[in-house]
C-alpha cells in the first residue's frame, strides 16, 4: 500500500511538474505576444497620431485654399460640395479686339474635382446658343488646350487656390482662333 501511495504521490508531481512545464511555456508565449501586441499598438499610435498631424496640416492649407480664393475679385461665393470646390464668380465680360466690343458672358460656377474633373457653368447664360456657356466652354466642358496637364497636377497637389486662378484667367480670355463660336452670340456688355 506504501508503493502504491508512493506512485500515486510521484505520479501526481509528476503531472504537476508536466502542469508547471507547460504553465511556464505559456506564460513565456503569452509575455512574447504581448510584446508583440504593445509594438503594435505603438505603431498603429504613432500612424494614427501621423494621420492626425496631416489631417491637420490639411484642414489648415484647406482654410488657406478657401482664404486666397476668396480674395479673388472675381469670385463671387464658394462652397465644398462632394469632394468638389465650387466657385461662382461675377459676370465674365469679354473684349472682341476685331472690333472692340465688350460682351456680357455671364457669371460662372467653376466646379473643381479632387479627381481632376473641372465643370464650367453659365449661372445666366445671354448666349443664343444655351450649352455653349463661354466662347471656350461648351455644355460645362471647357476646352483648356495646354493648360489642362498643368492644372490637373495642381488639383493633384491640393493647390486649388492657384488652379482657381488658371481657370478664372482663362475665362477672361477670347481667342477666335480657337473658340467655339464668335463672340457675338453673346450680347454685348452696356458700358
């Protein structure tokens, strides 16, 4: 009976030495994920706390954007609507060198795109022809020729001020070479 108490006793500190083994294998597995999971969660801090820095570093060339805009004697209001700027601007009055004629085009609503897209509007078109909104822009689509390469790569910088300011001087210009039609099909400007 002593042996089998014997056995029994050195089979169960056995067990409990087998238990401890593996209690202290865990232990050092879980110590280990748990480094893993604090460098983790250092990293994802340190990309959030980044995000947050450029979050706000945006917001402030954002405001700055909407600032700069609006100085623009040209523009008349501005808004943000579906990841678009959008910019009205006063009625666009275009000089006929040929003859020396000024003609009402009307105000514009510029819509810019973060996606590149740029839509011309005539809010009060005095053209005879309705989709044609300026001598260079037809159904909202402007001809920019040569300027576009050069905006898109500002809407792509965010340099949307300076994008504005393309797109305002370009609706200040009449090229007849390159226009979609004369510029008498505007009405003329009273002076």
């Amino acid at each position: 009976m002593l042996e089998q108490a014997k056995r029994a006793v050195g089979s169960f500190v056995d067990q409990l030495s087998k238990d401890l083994a593996r209690l202290e294998e865990r232990s050092n597995q879980l110590s280990r994920e748990l480094v893993q999971v604090t460098r983790s969660q250092q990293q994802l801090q340190k990309m959030l706390s980044d995000k947050e820095e450029r979050l706000t570093s945006l917001e402030e060339h954002l405001q700055e954007t909407f600032r700069e805009t609006l100085s623009q004697p040209e523009v008349r209001s501005l808004d943000w609507k579906d990841e678009a700027l959008v910019v009205e601007t006063t009625p666009v009055i275009l000089l006929d060198a040929s003859s020396g004629r000024r003609h009402l085009v009307g105000p514009m609503r510029v819509t810019i795109s973060l996606d590149g897209g740029i839509v011309i509007n005539n809010l009060e078109n005095t053209g005879a022809r309705p989709y044609w909104d300026h001598p260079h822009v037809q159904n909202g689509l402007p001809c920019l020729g040569n300027l576009k390469p050069g905006l898109l790569k500002l809407i792509g910088q965010l340099e949307l001020s300076l994008a504005v300011r393309l797109l305002l001087d370009f609706l200040a210009v009449y090229d007849p070479e390159t226009a979609y039609g004369p510029l008498d099909l505007w009405q003329e400007a009273k002076p």
